[in-house]
C-alpha cells in the first residue's frame, strides 16, 4: 500500500494536497490531525547528543543474564 504523509502549516481554511498519479480515481481516506511539532524532529532529538557514541559496549565486561521465567500458568479457554 503506498501512503503518502504530509507536514503542513494551514493559513487559511483550505488545504491543498498534491497527490500521485496512481491515487487519481480511487477512493481515498483523508485524515487531517494537528501536531504541535514534526515528529520526525522528536525522533531526532529524542536521544542526548553522542549518547550511542558514549553508552556502546557498556556491558561488555557485564553482560546481561535472563534469569529464569518460571511456569505458565494455565487459563481458561475464551468462548
């Protein structure tokens, strides 16, 4: 499925969208949802500079251990 995905600032109440050839005459579904800013900034700026640079291989002489998850329990069936 090709989804096409938009940021826009709104200045008047009429919105114009360019879409691609291959969504002409095909029923489409349109969801407008204002956002306080871009999420793909938030995915950006989410983590503190250099932080994989400084946190990689941190466990290297520690590694990691699960411990043991124990038994199931064993539910009824839903109907």
């Amino acid at each position: 499925m090709q989804v096409v995905r938009k940021t826009q600032t709104a200045d008047t109440q009429q919105l114009a969208i360019k879409i691609p050839k291959s969504f002409v005459h095909k029923k489409l579904e349109i969801i407008i949802v204002p956002v306080e800013n871009n999420q793909d900034e938030q995915r950006v700026t989410a983590w503190p500079k250099n932080f994989f640079a400084k946190t990689a291989g941190c466990f290297a002489e520690m590694p990691l251990v699960r411990e043991e998850q124990g038994v199931y329990e064993k539910r009824e069936e839903m109907e």
